[in-house]
C-alpha cells in the first residue's frame, strides 16, 4: 500500500530533477544593449574593438562609439562631412590603425587621428555582394562572393584584384576565406570546393593540383563551400550548401582527415542558416539567421545553450549577424533585436533550478562525501553529485531516501533544515510539526521522531556542539537538546521563532530569533552569557535576526532585517554596516565567509562581498557571471561553503555554486580613456586634446572618461583632479563627467584615475594638460599699461602738491628772512636808540625817561615775539629736535633764574616725527603759557617735561612738585582757555591734574602723520 503511493510521487521528483538538471556546457549569460541605453537602432548588423578599447557599432541607422558608459553618434564628431549617413554592414581594422567600413556597396576608411573618412575606389568588382577582411599583416581586402579576392592599393586608393594569388581556377568563384597565421596559407571556400593559397610558394593548390600532398584537400571533396574556420586545435569546420541540398556544418579533425557532420540547433523549429562559425574560449560558435549555437569537446553536435523567454539574462533574435570577442572576453552578439554581450563563464560558475515549479529553498548542506542537499517547501530534498568542475547530477538514491522516509506525509515533505553527524553521518531533518527525520544513507533506513517535548511546533533550526549533543530551534522560540543518549531537554526560549543556531570555535551557543535579537549562552551549564537585543545599550539596529557567522574569535557578523551589524564579544562593541558604509542592500538574507576571511552576503538585489581590509563592498551581477536577484524565484535567502571553498546561495528554486577566488577583482583595471572633451557644446578631438590651447571666451569646459572594462563598467571608483584650480581627488559620480565653468585664464592639468571594488588603481593616472589665453585685458603687459596710465595723473597731482609744497616753504624761508633782516632789525636800532636817550636825558625828565624805558620794553618783547614767529615760520624747525630744543632754550630762560631743577624726557621716534606749522606754533605757545603759569604760581622747585611718542599720536607731559590746587574751586584764567582752545585747534586733548599739596601733571595730547 505505501509502496503504491510512493510511486507515482518518486516518478514525479525524478523527472523534475532530471528536467532541472540539464548541465550541457559551461555557463554564459547575456546582458542587452538596446535604443533604450542610446542605441540608434535594434538592428545590429556588426560590432568591432579599437585598441584604445572603444567598441564600434554598425547598424541600419549608421556607425556609433561605445564606451562602457554611453554610445556616442560618431557623425557629430567627424571634421567633415565624408562619412556618409549610412546603413554599416561591417567593421574591420588595419595594420594602420584605421577602422574599415562597409556600407552596401561603398567601402571606407575611418581615420582616428583627425576623425576623417575617406571612399575607396571599388569600382573594379563587378558587383556590390561582397565583405571585407584583414589579414594578419594588416592588409585590406574584399571577397566579390562568386567572382574574386580584391586587395587594395593604398597608392591609387583603389580594390584591385589579388595579385599574389596565382593559379586559382577562374570558375572557383570564392565565398569564403580562412588565414592560418601560423602556416601561412589562406584557405579559400568556393562554388568548386576548398583550396588553399600557400603566401611562401605564392601558388594556389586544390585536390586537383596538390603537389603538397596537403591531407584536407584531399579529404574534402564537398562543393559549394560558403563557410571556414580552422579552431585551435586545428580541427577545420566548413558549411556546404548545394543549391539543389541543405546546408550542412562539417568538421575535419587532424590526423585522422576524417569529415564528421555536425547537427545544429535552431532558434526556433524550422529555416536557418549558418552565416558564419567562430571559436571563442572553449567553444566552437555557429550563428545566422534563426540560429546561435556552441558546440564544446564534449559535445557530437551544436546545441542551443539559451533561454529565448527569459528576457533578463537571454537572447532574444531572428538573425544573429556577427560575433565578436574583446579583450575582456566578452562575447558580443549583433542581432535584429540589440546588441548583447555574454560573459563565458566556465567551471568557476554554476548556476542551477531546483525544479521547474516555485518551490522555497528551505536549506543548503553538504555531506562529507561532497554531496550538496538543498530542502525545499512542500516537496522533500533536492540532492546533487557534484563534479570539480562544478558539473551537477541529481542524487535520485538519496532522494528516494528521503522520499520513503517522508512517506509522502505533507509535514515531512518541508524540511527546515538539515545536520550530518560528524560520527556516525546519520542524516537530521528538521520539519513540519516538532517532526524529525534520523535517515542513515547506508543503508536507507530512517526514523521519524515525533516527541511531545516540540509541541508541535516546526525544527526550524538543528546544531551539534563538541559533546556531539544536538540542539534543535522551534518556530516556538525555544531550544531543544538531545544528548548522545537520545534524551530531550528544555533548555532556553528567549524568544519566538528561533532563526539561527551556531556554535562557536569556543563552544558558546548563539541563538537568533525573529524578535529580540541574540541570546548567548554555555551549553554546559545553560547560563545566558551576554544578550544583544534592539534598544538596550551596544544594541542590534532591529531584533530580526537573519543570519550569524563568525569571523573570528572575536568578532561575528549578524544579518538583521536591515544592515550588518558586526559584534565584537571581547569588547562588547557593535559596529552597523549600511547603505551608507557601501552596503548595496539594506536587506541582507545570508551570509557566509571564504577561505580568504571575506564576507559574503546574499541581499535582495543577488550576491556582494565586504572586504574587511579595505572595508569595501562589491556588488555581483550578470557582467561578473552571477545573475542578478529579479523576483522571489531568485531570492537567495540560505548558504553553505564547501569543502573545497565553493560558496552555495540558494532561495525560492535557484541556486548558485561560485569559487570566490574566481570572482575577485585581482587584475588591475585598464587606464582610464578621455573619451570626450567638450568646450560649451563643441566636441574636440580626444586625440589632439594635450597641450590644447584655448581662448578666454572658451572656459567652459566638460571632460567625459572611462576605463573600457565592458566587465568592471560599473563597479569601479573614479577619481578626477583638476591642477590648476585645486589639489584635491574628486570622485567622479555615475555620470563619469567634470564640468568645469568659467575658468581664469592659466595652464591646467586633469587627471583621473580609477579603483576597483578590491582597491586596486588602474597603473597610470591618465592626464592631459590645457592652456586657456588671457584676453587682452588680462595679459601683463595690459596691466602694466594701465597702471601706468593711472600713474600718470596721480604723478601729476603728486607733483602739483610737492610744488606748492616747495613753493610755501620757500615763502616761509622769505617771510622768516625778511621778518628777521628788516623788522628785526628795525626793532633792535628802536630799543638801543631809545635806551641810549634814556641815558643822555637828565634825571629831571622823568616823564619821558619813563616813556623811553616802556618804548625798550616794548621793542624787547616785540623782538622776542618777532624771533618766535621767525622760528615758526622757518620750514628747517619743523622738526621735532629741533622743536625740542627750543622748548629746552626756553625752560632754561624761565626757570634757571628762579632756581627751578628741570629734566627734559626725549622719546627716540621723536627723530621722525614732523608738525605742520600751526601745529607746531600752538605746542610751543602752549609750553611757554604753561611754564609761564608753573613759574608764578606754583612754588615749585623741580619740573619734569617728558615727551613719549605712540601710534595714536604725541604726548607732552609737564609735571611739577609745587603746591597744586584745588581744581573745583580755581577759577579759569584766559591762559588755561587759550590752551584748551589751541589743543583743540590741533586735534588734540589737554589735560590738568591737581591736588592742594601735590603739584600739577599738564597732559597734551596731539595727533601725528
């Protein structure tokens, strides 16, 4: 009875296995460059690499660039109009670095160096069916299909036909050309068959004339030959097609000569044709209308190794027009329906569906004889036998195993997880319902435990320490041990749905759960160690814990339902990773670490890595050979790293196998390219750029760049520096541009340079230099001109003063010398005149004796004031010393007579200083009235005069030691007001201190220049 109801369910699980497993070849998935990433067109008809790196497109709606990052439309960056706007049907290069264009019937060469195109001349085939090719010595040629080989002249710029080949039947009428570089000879396929033209006898030989004995030429004996290639284990393939018969694909291995036929694929069932065969990496390619095929060592015929349906990583077409590998080896596919590009991926990468429903991938193991088990939602286990190569077949043994086990029981059905014993290799599945699985794949026997201590609730987790005891996780949140005697204990339920179990190098469990974050604790003795929950101190950023794995001995890695977060156990610390450290997704579903100590991760956008050296992050997608997650199919959400270092990602019904040192980014990436320079909306030529001058009104300028890594394209940091206008790294954002507006006249220097996610610099900064001319108004010698013309009248005003300067100085002189030679003397012949009548009157003439002395009085002060306003006026006194000195000539005067002690202070930057003349008038008046005052009133017998110059201005400072007074009730005499107001007159500040019995400080204060 159980017997009948488990076969059809065991026919049904291994017909899905084997559907699921058809691992035919090695891997290639296809990313699609369509008008809606700039393309002018769907309609690819070919597709070539320069040596720079570009990638050139031909398609209905003309020729275009392809850097990585966006196509340019090259008729807008041609310096004349000979490029026409034409359909490109192929495209070649030469020795010379010139790109060849096939458009219909027109033939032309590309010119990088100016961005010029020049027609050739084909006016000597006799009709327009033909294609182009190259040589290995560069040169140019093109097969008119039916008629001849061309080779063109560079002399007259004209096809010719081939004159070296000598000796090929004029009813051969050639299809096909195939050059062996390492032998020499071109074979050539046409309507009479194969021949060969030998470069070093110069003779052409066919099987009927073969002096050479050559084994092919021989053994082939088909006609209508449209088809050739030699691949590198010198096997030749050939299509024939009779006009009357299909076409057929053929090969001829060596040695043997023996001519095998090899079946083809087509895209969809009914016509093809094979319009052209190529060898890329370890595969042999066919590919024409309705048809793109490889074949391997491995295979008898051609197959089809795509999904046409899958709109992500398929292809899509009706006509596959050429193939071609870069430098990358990256394989690029010109089709009707876009461009697409394939990264051949070989025995690194495997990737894989469980079966062809939507069943969850509940876990991923490997057993100790290298087996890898996937548990699945609703329908038991998926195991496979893996090769080195990474080449999977399905168990069905195991499964059968597992399937009896389970005796179709719908709870038995879901395993939630999986544990090898390490000693005696029993199998534990954790299920549906608290039920257990204990399967011995030795000999297939199992047993179903279904203990009342799980309460029904779902095994989500199982675990094993170092005393070999097995610990099992509910969906309840508690945990379950069962010791190597088969006794279940209660241990902990911190709290519910319990989502991860992991036993440390130290021993310690850590528990996960959907809630409250981790619980850690020793299993020998059940003690909580130390909990990390949400909220409370070195807390997790949520409580849902996805995954855990340790680092070190130290320091773990926890996926929560947002970030990473690592958890440092010695310090207690814990550091979040996000999209702001780099993280590509905040949702992290699974991790796992390499051999090399990296951390690898499953997010909601497919596989990345963090490098813990660098602390960088490396997202993974189709252009590196790991597909990208799309939808819940593709969901990776479990792991498991194999022995031999292989990481398992897997979730919803995909799978991948990867070795991660195949995916690291150890080759330093190419330089970077200045792919377009722009002046305001004008293109330049890239090859002509260094040492670009420029004017003034051309300051505007935008740099594009990028590192033609068709494989890195995105992945890598750009970095760019203008020298000139700063010293610092810019890194450049998804655009890949620097704008620069309104630059200042100067020479300028800009470089950039690139980093891949592994930090590794591309070798060389990439930098070309400019000059931007000053306009007129900005060269030196304009400035110099106008500082000179404004030199001009500011000398002149400078001039003007310095002359009405000279011009009141030598008044003063005058008004000085005559003041002193006319009235000075006049005065002085009046007071001895009147002193000697004064002598010679009598006594009794007192009235006019009296008058007489009042007349020398008078005369003698009218003299004094006469020498002071002399010295006022001379311009040589108008300097401080000589100020100075005469205050020190007069306070000898004034207070010598009256036994008066005196000390003068001179400052040392008195020496520079120099007063106007009324300035220096009201100081000197304002010192006589001073010490005039000091004299009379203030019975002082000693006086400091002190003069202190300051940046503020000049101080005079007269102290005394006499009686003082009281300033409140002193009355202000004129000579204290005309003080003030001469001080005043100056600009300056005067000031008078006083006490009865303390003498009296006189401050003045004046401005200075």
């Amino acid at each position: 009875m159980v017997a009948a109801r488990l076969k059809p369910f065991l026919f049904t699980i291994i017909t899905l296995v084997l559907c699921a497993f058809c691992c035919r070849g090695n891997e290639i998935i296809f990313s699609r460059l369509s008008i809606n990433d700039g393309l002018n067109s769907n309609f690819v008809n070919c597709v070539w690499q320069d040596k720079t790196g570009y990638i050139w497109v031909g398609t209905e709606a003309g020729l275009q660039r392809y850097d990585g990052n966006k196509f340019i439309h090259i008729y807008k960056e041609t310096t004349n109009r000979g490029l026409p706007a034409l359909p490109v049907s192929q495209i070649i290069g030469d020795s010379d670095n010139h790109m060849w264009l096939r458009m219909g019937k027109n033939i032309g060469r590309y010119n990088f160096a100016n961005n010029t195109f020049q027609m050739a001349n084909v006016s000597a085939m006799p009709n327009d069916n033909y294609g182009i090719w190259a040589d290995s010595h560069g040169q140019v040629f093109a097969t008119a299909f039916g008629f001849g080989i061309f080779a063109y002249n560079p002399a007259n710029n004209k096809f010719e036909p081939w004159q070296a080949l000598k000796g090929m039947p004029a009813n051969w009428k050639p299809f096909a050309v195939f050059e062996d570089i390492k032998t020499g000879r071109y074979w050539i396929g046409g309507v009479e068959g194969v021949g060969v033209y030998d470069s070093k006898t110069r003779q052409f030989y066919h099987h009927n004339y073969n002096p050479l004995k050559i084994g092919l030429l021989n053994a082939i004996d088909t006609k209508y030959i449209l088809q050739i290639h030699m691949d590198k284990q010198r096997r030749f393939w050939y299509t024939s097609w009779p006009p009357t018969g299909a076409q057929r694909v053929l090969r001829v291995d060596p040695g043997t000569n023996k001519i095998a036929e090899k079946m083809v694929e087509p895209n969809v069932p009914g016509y093809y044709e094979v319009n052209g065969m190529a060898q890329y990496g370890n595969f042999m390619w066919a590919y024409g209308r309705n048809l793109l095929n490889v074949a391997d060592d491995e295979s008898d015929s051609f197959y089809q190794f795509y999904n046409s349906a899958d709109q992500n990583y398929g292809i899509s077409f009706t006509t596959v027009r050429q193939l071609f590998e870069d430098t990358d080896k990256n394989v690029w596919v010109a089709t009707d329906h876009g461009l697409y590009y394939g990264n051949v991926i070989e025995d690194k990468i495997r990737h894989g569906n469980v079966q062809t429903t939507n069943n969850d991938i509940t876990f991923a193991k490997q057993l100790h004889n290298g087996k890898l088990v996937f548990g699945t939602w609703g329908k038991g286990l998926y195991p496979l036998l893996m090769a080195k190569n990474l080449r999977l077949t399905p168990d069905t043994e195991l499964q059968i195993q597992y399937a009896r086990a389970a005796n179709n029981e719908a709870a038995l059905m879901t395993p939630w997880d999986m544990l090898e014993h390490p000693l005696t290799y029993h199998l534990w599945f954790g299920c549906q319902e608290g039920k257990l699985i204990d399967l011995n794949p030795a000999t297939g026997k199992s047993v179903v435990i279904d203990d009342t201590i799980f309460r029904k609730s779902t095994i989500r987790q199982i675990a094993i320490d170092k005393q070999n005891n097995l610990w099992f996780g509910l969906q309840s949140g508690r945990v379950i041990k069962r010791d190597i005697n088969g006794k279940f204990t209660f241990m902990q339920r911190p709290a519910p749905i319990v989502t991860r179990l992991l036993f440390d190098k130290q021993g310690r469990l850590w528990i996960g759960n959907n809630n409250e974050g981790i619980t850690i604790i020793n299993p020998q003795t059940n003690k909580v160690l130390r909990q990390y929950n949400p909220g409370r101190g070195n807390s997790l950023f949520t409580g849902r814990i996805r995954d855990i794995v340790e680092v070190n001995d130290s320091l773990f890695a926890v996926a929560c339902s947002e970030n990473i977060q690592l958890l440092n156990f010695k310090s207690n610390t814990v550091r979040t990773l996000d999209v702001f450290s780099g993280l590509p997704q905040p949702i992290v579903n699974t991790l796992q670490m390499d051999k090399r100590g990296q951390l690898w991760m499953a997010t909601t956008a497919g596989v990345a890595r963090y490098n813990f050296k660098s602390g960088t992050f490396r997202a993974y997608d189709q252009k590196d050979g790991l597909l990208s997650t799309i939808d819940f199919r593709n969901m990776l959400d479990h792991s498991c790293r194999l022995a031999t270092g292989e990481l398992v990602f897997g979730g919803g019904s995909s799978f991948v196998i990867f070795n991660p040192d195949a995916l690291r980014d150890i080759i330093r990436p190419r330089d970077v390219t200045i792919t377009d320079v722009k002046v305001f909306d004008r293109y330049l030529n890239t090859n002509t750029i260094n040492g670009l001058e420029l004017l003034h009104d051309q300051n505007n300028i935008t740099i594009q760049f990028a590192s033609l890594s068709f494989k890195l394209r995105d992945k890598l940091r750009y970095y760019y520096m203008l020298d000139g206008a700063g010293k610092e790294w810019i890194r450049a954002e998804n655009t890949l541009t620097a704008s620069y507006a309104a630059l200042s006249p100067g020479h300028y220097t800009f470089s950039v340079k690139c980093v891949s996610p592994d930090g590794v610099s591309s070798a060389h900064i990439t930098s070309f230099s400019f000059y931007i001319k000053p306009a007129f108004w900005q060269t030196w010698w304009f400035v110099v001109l106008i500082c000179i013309l404004a030199a001009i009248p500011v000398y002149i005003i400078y001039r003007l003063r310095i002359n009405r300067l000279l011009a009141v100085q030598r008044l003063r002189e005058k008004v000085a010398r005559d003041l002193h030679d006319d009235m000075g003397s006049t005065l002085t012949s009046i007071n001895i005149l009147s002193e000697m009548a004064n002598v010679k009157l009598p006594a009794e003439n007192s009235t006019v004796k009296d008058y007489l002395s009042r007349i020398s009085t008078n005369s003698n002060q009218m003299m004094d004031a006469m020498d002071d306003i002399v010295w006022s006026i001379n311009p040589a006194n108008d300097t401080m010393p000589k100020i100075v000195a005469r205050m020190r000539e007069y306070a000898a005067t004034v207070l010598e007579p009256r036994d008066i002690d005196y000390t003068v202070l001179n400052d040392d930057k008195l020496t520079a200083v120099k007063l106007d003349m009324d300035v220096k008038r009201s100081l000197f008046l304002i010192f006589k009235e001073a010490l005039n005052n000091l004299v009379k009133y203030s019975g002082a017998t000693h006086v400091k005069i002190e003069f202190v110059v300051s940046q503020s201005g000049m101080q005079l400072t007269i102290t005394d030691n006499g009686i003082g007074f009281d300033q409140a009730t002193a009355s202000s005499g004129n000579g204290l007001s005309n003080m003030r107001n001469r001080a005043q007159a100056m600009g300056g500040n005067f000031e008078i201190s006083s006490q009865p019995g303390s003498g009296t400080r006189l401050r003045l204060k004046i401005p200075i220049t």
